[in-house]
C-alpha cells in the first residue's frame, strides 16, 4: 500500500481508490478472473460490490472498475391536487447514476400557467445538470442565474432531496420552501429553509442541510398549500401519527386531511421511504 495516494500494488495488479465507493484496478495481462479480483477486493475494503467494469487495453492489460453495491433503495409516493386548472406546483423523483435518488417539488409563485411554467422551467434545469453529473455547488447557482435572467419577476421555490443508496445520506437543497420533514423511528425532524427563492437574486445561495437516514425513515416534501393547511405543529404531529410503511398511502392520507381543512390552494406531496436491500447488513 502507498499510504499517500491511496493505492495498492501487487506483482501483477495495481488498484487505486479514486472515491469512497469506487476502487480502479489494471492488470498486465488479460488472464484476469474477474471474480478472483471481485472477491479479493471487496474482502479488502469490506463491503458489497457491484458487478465490475472491464476495458481492455491495446497492450493487453485489462483496466476494471468496481462500485459499492447500494445497501438501500427507495420506495416513493406523491399526491396532488390543483387550485384549479393548470398547478403552479411541478415535482420530479428519479434516480441517477444508479447511486441516488432525487425528489424535487418546485413550487411557482402565483398560480396557473405561468407559475407552472417557472416551476417546470426550474426543475428540468435541475434534473438535466444533475443527468450529466454536476454537483450541487454548480448547479444551483447556475439554474438560479438562468431563472433570473429569464423569469419576468415569477419564482419558483425549490425543495430537493438527494439520497445516496450506498450509504444512506441524504442532502436537503431548500430555496424559497417550506419545511421538509424526516420520519424516524421515534421522531419527526424538521428540515428547515433559510434561502430566497428560485430567480429572486442572481447571488442567493441555496440552504443546504445534510442527515443520515436509516432503513424505514421517510422523507416528506410538500408544496405550501400543504403546510398552509395546518396549525402550527399541526403537519408534524399529523406525520408522527400516519400509520403506514406504504409512501403513497402516507402521500393520499395526508393530501386528504390538507383537503379536509378546507384550503384553497395548489396541494403536492412527496413521500419517500429508504429500505434496505436484500443481503446488505
């Protein structure tokens, strides 16, 4: 091992860490047994891997790339009901790079088309940086310049969550939203924002808070007229007391009691539950 630069060195094999989950390996010749290396590896760093990448060289060495396999996945749920007509309110879950998972829920100001059109324009800026592996420091910045340059004094809120799969993480990107919540086992966190919205001012910073989940918590987003529906503490009482692992029941369950609080609002929910996969400890 080569304490400095993370490496280790065989006769026959060299193999470098280039991030936490990933470990680079090249071997001289193609006699590789990709298995042997699969195992050797993975009892070395003492985790799961996930079936390995090879590329072979013109010199006939074999460079083979292996990832951590993901110990958890996400089930998720969304409920919405307009005002009326078109919703200023647009949300997106997806996973990316088979790694993460990203919920979104941007909210428009005002209501109708062209509220919704802010909020649509705000989350495929989003989703594509992210698509083509961007971080949060460049993309949040950029798509607040370009709603900026382009929004004609209409905002959009941001709620976003990122989820690592491998190892439970999770980072809260809030502009302009409201509180987001993380259901525990015994206790209902309360995901705070302290930015300007989407478009508001070509410097605002995005409100960034990152946790860690374990297997079964859930993650709930939703748009104003949601929180606007309950007294104070009235959302996260409500939240404690759903009684279900099901992320789309939880997401119906409480869409129906915001309705039955009689407000007049675009209504949107996101609920996510993180499960352990099979055979990951």
């Amino acid at each position: 091992q080569n304490a400095a630069n993370g490496a280790y060195y065989t006769a026959d094999y060299a193999a470098k860490n280039t991030r936490p989950d990933d470990i680079h390996t090249a071997r001289r010749t193609r006699a590789a047994d990709l298995s042997v290396l699969s195992r050797i590896a993975a009892e070395t760093l003492g985790i799961r891997l996930s079936p390995p990448r090879a590329e072979y060289q013109k010199d006939g060495s074999v460079s083979i790339e292996y990832r951590a396999a993901n110990r958890f996945d996400v089930v998720f749920g969304e409920a919405h009901r307009p005002k009326d007509g078109i919703s200023g309110d647009v949300k997106a879950a997806l996973k990316l790079g088979g790694d993460k998972f990203i919920a979104v829920l941007s909210d428009g100001m005002g209501h109708g088309a062209r509220a919704n059109s802010s909020g649509e324009n705000a989350i495929a800026l989003v989703e594509s940086f992210y698509r083509a592996g961007f971080t949060d420091e460049i993309v949040i910045p950029f798509v607040n310049r370009a709603l900026c340059a382009v929004s004609g004094g209409v905002f959009a809120t941001l709620d976003m969550c990122v989820v690592d799969l491998i190892d439970g993480s999770v980072s809260f990107v809030k502009m302009g939203s409201d509180d987001s919540y993380i259901r525990r086992k015994n206790r209902v966190e309360t995901i705070e924002n302290t930015a300007l919205p989407l478009g508001a001012s070509d410097d605002a910073s995005p409100s960034v808070l990152n946790k860690r989940l374990d297997a079964d918590d859930f993650v709930v987003l939703v748009s104003d007229g949601i929180a606007n529906a309950f007294n104070e503490g009235g959302l996260k009482d409500l939240i404690s007391q759903i009684n279900t692992k099901n992320p789309q029941a939880f997401a119906d369950e409480l869409l129906k009691c915001a309705l039955y609080n009689g407000v007049r609002d675009d209504l949107s929910v996101i609920a996510l539950r993180l499960y352990r996969k099979i055979g990951n400890m």
